[in-house]
C-alpha cells in the first residue's frame, strides 16, 4: 500500500512511537498525579516528560499551560467554548474545518456573533480582510494554520500582528501543519494553540493538546477528578489541572512525546524540506496529466504537505469518489475523498458539494511513492471524457 | 511490586490488550469513517468490534448508541451537562466521585438544583431516600454503582424502579464495577451508563464510554468533524457520531475491545468470585491487625473490589500518606491513600479530611499478594501508638 492520506492520520509512525506506547502501557499505566507508588511516579513522569517534549519542539515557556487532549477537535472545543460568550465576535475564516464551525455555530446559537473573512478561491487569507472585521465586541480570532483541503498556509505573524493592536487573542488550529511547518509559540506570542497528536506529531489517536497563553483564562468543558485539590467541588485554579479532568491517556500522550523527540532529533527544517519536495513532485505531476484540475497555489512552501485535485477531463469529468476507489482498489493507493469535514473550504475552491481527491505525503513516503501515485491518476484519467 | 491499585487503573492487563492495541496502531490506525481506503475500513473494523463487545459484555441492544469517550469523567460530564438544564433538579447521593460532584455543582452554579442523598456510614444507600427526594422538576438521578473509596454497592434495580415510577431517568457511574459486577443494560432498563475503559474493563487508558439509551436524547459537548453530514454547521442527528466529534482513539478503543473480549471469554462470575474471594481474605487478615479501622459493609458480595482502612492505634494512630508511602517504599506494595476525589464519601464514612489507605484487588492478584499485604499492614501497624 502506498499511504497518501496523512493529512487524517499519519501513517507509519517511528519506531519509537510504537516501542513508547507499548511500554508505557505495558509497564507505566498506573495513575498519575493519583498515587505516591512507584508505578504511579512512572506515569507522572511519562506525562512530565511529554509535556516538555512538546514545550522543546513548539519553543513553549511554560509546560504546565500545554492540556493534553484526546485530539485536536476537544482542544479547539476547549478553546472556543472556554473564551467565546454570547454577545461577543468572532472573527475566522472560510476555510476553516468542522471542528471550528460547528462550535462556533453552537455558541452562534447561543447569540455569539461569528464573521467568517473569505480567503481567495487558492485559500489565502488576506491579514488586512481579518484586521478589518475585528469590532469593539471581538474577543476572538480562530484560522487555520493550513487548510486541511487546499494546504494553503495561513499568515499567521501578521494575523496575530493585527489582532494583537486590537487586544484581541488568536487560536491557531496547526491541526495540518504541527511537527512539519515550524510553530515558534512564543516568538510569534501566540495565544492558543490547538494541534492533534496523530497526525504530523506521529503520536498514536487519541492525544493532543491546546496551548493556553499566560494571558488567556478559559472556562473548563470537563469537570471532575483531577487528584488535585480534592476536597474541593470545583476545579482547580491552576494549569495543567485545570483543564485536565478524569484519567489521562498515558501511553497516548507518552507516544505523543516520543513522536516530538523524533521531530527534534531529525529536526523539523528536514521534515519539511522532504515534505515540500514530494508535494512539489506530486504537483508537477499531476499537472501533466490531461484533464487535471490542481486547487490551491502553486509554490509548495505556501502550503502543508496536501494536495487536493480533481479529473475533470474534457466533458463531465470523473466524481472523486470513484478516483478514490479505483486508487485504492487497483493501485493499492490511500487518498480521501469528498469534502474533509471543511464544506467553506470546497465552497471557496469551487469544489463543493461533489468535493476532491486529496493527497497527503508524509516524512516516510517516497518520490517513487509519489510517481506511482502520478502514474495511477493518469492511468485513471485516461478514462475520463 | 505487588500492585493493588486496580481501583484507580487495572494492573497487568490481559497479554491480548497489548497486543491488539499494538496491532492497531500499527496497522489499522488510519481514519475511520472518514476515507474508504483498505487502513480506513479496517479502522472502522477495529472500531466497529469494539462497539459490539462492549455492547455483549453490558447486553445492550442498541451498539450504535455506545459513545466511545477518552475516560469515565467525559462520559459523565456528556451525561450530565448533556441532559440537566437550570432549573432542573438532580438526585444524587454523597458517595460520589469528583467527576459526579464537579459537573453538578458547575451547573448548579447556572441555575440547576442538586439534592445529595446521604448513606449509611458503611456506605448503604437507601432506595427509598432516593424516591423521597424525586420532584416535579427531577430530571435526573445520578448514582455511582460503587463508591471507589468504600466499595459499597448501590441497589441500582430499585433506584431506577424508583425513579421510572416517576418518569425520571438514571445515570450510572460504574468507574468502579464495569468489567468485574455484572450489568445488564436491558434488563435493568438503564438510561445512561458511564464506564472508564481502563479500570476492570482492562482497557488501555484514555478510553471509556457513555451508553446512552433510546428515550433520552443529550446535547453534545464536543461539536467538529465526524466524517458524517460534513455539509452541514451543526452535529448529525443520528448515534454516535452526534457525541464523537474528532479522530477517535482507534488502538485504545480496540484495546478496550479486547479487554471486553477477555472478561466474555473468561467468565464475568469467575473474575467477580476470584476478586470476592481476594477481598474476603483481605478484610479477615486486616481485621486481625490490632488497631484497624476497616471502613465499609462486611459482606464481600456487597461491595466492589475496594478495601479501605486506617491504622487507628490506641493512640493517634498513623496518617494514610504514611502508610502508603511504606507499603511502596519497604514492601514494594502499591496502594493509594487520601480521599481519592471523593471528599462527600470521606465525610460519610468519617475519614475527612485525612483519608484513608486503599487496596484494591483486581483479577491478576493471588492470594499471596494479599498474603504479603496483611504481612505488611501488620508490620506498620506495629509502629502506631
């Protein structure tokens, strides 16, 4: 099989990963923060050691801030939930995924006022479009660092520039560019940051994690037992407790941290380059093939490693559906279909309701990979009227 | 190390957990339900196992209304903060766990109305307090199936008897029993049923669930992607994706699986007589420690596989911390002491706020291990005044 879709999962992970988690589980399960044992000690470790895993790579002062969530969709939740009330503004995008619009539209609900900018059919968002939406009552700007569909990258300083003059706090979703596109958290002052653990991080499903800033106070989503403060029936003033109610996920988090380490140790510029340079490939080939329609801009540093197209042919095309089968079925190609859980997002590029096959290269896919991928789509292609 | 700590995470786990969480990640750890590739089915496989053996183990009808949830906290939370409304009233009772206790009290601070029933010192509750504290505004009894400090089991078939009668639903909190008490959904008519995946379901940490029955209907907590009705701005309609938002956990769902597999396989009875058996020897050996405060009913068969004690002395007897902190240290026993996010339960019982020591059997200890933990309690016990 050649694994094309890492932009939902990424897909082997290091061998550390797996050994980590395998171990945690097997010898480290006890219950952190809970219990004085030495098994109890060992998980609390797993966990400490993680937290700064994730704190060296995305350059986070302050460990304790990073809550350990059980994917990306609970941190943004977190997030949005946690700061946004009725009566106060939103400002985000159009290219956002369902785990920003559908919170956002259930606080909308709720009478929250939410203002989508609308980025270019390319995906880029205009910094100036997000400065001029942000009114008195704004308490929030919440984009994407990187469509999950097109790839575009988000100009994230300047978005944070100009939501800063305005004292207004900015979460990031990085849920397609964590571990591959360099996030300097501090150094950019960003003020939330939500990033899922299986995908560019190479942690097992089931982690993640949001970054609260110093300056930002949420209301928690979950209540209850944090072997801390126990007498109390309320949460605990203090981070990471704070946020991080009932059991965590040990040997998950524990694989999170290892997929960090990974990221550090053959440096994240590495993983990029290699990144940008199957997509670079990906796209000159499939440029090539008759009847191909590329989405999103073409410099493939302007973009995560994500690649979305569809045949159109001369005449009707082929439905993204059947190229996914048929890649899968005949060439033994992983790619996803349909519209990625971002309906905005096909919107601006055109593509929506029939959506598009996407592509996602990871760190351990190869050029050959990718010239069977081209070889496949242009195979399928021929078929198209 | 003689672990007696399965109370707060069950230690070692079934060799075919590991394995199959393993195997998982591995191979089959691609998105379910969000691509159609080979990876992607097998997730959905992997998922789709796990769904149905926790639905045979629990005997409930309807697999498709088990809500995967990273632990019992976020089961209860989506239980609670799902159904309750300010104004509403909920029944519960002072044995519960923070994770019962923070919810309700973050939603009486909206506006909820919260009436904790006491039990008997030993932990009994009374169905018939229960009945006596419904009103017209009741919406929800919330009971935990055993206190996780004391052990005692809740008659749960004469509580929702009870509270049916007045049209009202019940919660389960069932961290303690799931796994090792029999539940049988169906039977008991059971609306809602937390279980933590990690306890004696011998699941991985970082899952559990929420089964939620039929005739009720919860408002989501999480809102994002579900790979399902991705056109739309707010949750589908239909179970379970209306309650899974985000990437599940696919290796520690199919670990939980496993888990499942494992109790079927082996016999439910079996493992609840090993453990009955276990405790029995427990409390007789404790009882013969002069200077023991064993807390709890006497009959093994009416608590779950909890011991909990103080060493009392003639004197002033020793702190639990103490205790635990030798049974780790000089016996390489593993225990946990405090109030175990249970304050309610502490007071009930007369330990708060110094706690108590607890040790809690699970189906991989022998008879040696409890041996050796009276041989140990013993020895302190010698040391208080």
């Amino acid at each position: 099989m050649i694994y094309l879709d890492n932009a939902a999962t990424s897909h082997p992970k290091p061998e550390a990963v797996y050994r980590r988690v395998d171990d945690v589980l097997r010898h480290a399960s006890a219950n952190p923060g809970r219990a004085g044992h030495q098994m109890a000690v060992e998980a609390d470790r797993a966990i400490f050691e993680a937290r700064e895993s994730v704190a060296r790579l995305f350059n986070i002062k302050h460990p304790d801030r990073i809550i350990f969530t059980p994917n990306a969709t609970a941190a943004l939740n977190l997030a949005i939930k946690g700061l946004l009330k009725p009566g106060e503004h939103c400002v985000t995008t159009a290219m956002e995924h369902n785990s920003v619009t559908r919170p956002l539209k259930f606080l909308a609900q709720l009478g929250a006022e939410v203002d989508k900018v609308q980025p270019s059919p390319k995906g880029v968002t205009d910094p100036f479009s997000i400065k001029a939406a942000i009114k008195t009552n704004t308490t929030l700007v919440a984009v994407t660092h990187a469509s999950n569909v097109i790839g575009t990258i988000t100009p994230i300083g300047e978005i944070i520039e100009a939501a800063h003059a305005r004292n207004v706090p900015v979460l990031l979703d990085a849920a397609q560019t964590a571990g591959s596109v360099n996030i300097d958290v501090e150094g950019l002052g960003l003020d939330l940051l939500a990033c899922p653990g299986h995908k560019c991080l190479y942690g097992p499903q089931g982690t993640g994690f949001l970054y609260i800033a110093p300056s930002v106070r949420l209301k928690p989503i979950l209540y209850g037992g944090t072997g801390s403060r126990s007498d109390m029936d309320t949460m605990p003033d203090f981070l990471p407790d704070r946020y991080e109610a009932g059991t965590l996920n040990t040997p998950g988090i524990a694989g999170l941290g290892a997929g960090c380490e990974f990221i550090v140790s053959e440096g994240i510029a590495r993983i990029r380059s290699h990144e940008v340079a199957l997509c670079k490939r990906l796209m000159e080939g499939l440029a090539g093939v008759p009847g191909m329609k590329l989405y999103g801009v073409d410099d493939p540093w302007a973009r995560a490693s994500v690649v979305s197209f569809n045949i159109i042919g001369n005449v009707e095309g082929m439905d993204p559906a059947s190229v996914g089968d048929r890649l899968d079925s005949e060439f033994g190609i992983a790619v996803r279909v349909g519209i990625h859980c971002a309906p905005d997002a096909h919107k601006t590029m055109g593509s929506y309701p029939t959506g598009a096959v996407r592509m996602s290269p990871g760190y351990f896919n190869t050029a050959e990979d990718i010239d069977k991928a081209v070889e496949a789509v242009a195979e399928i292609a021929r078929g198209a009227r």
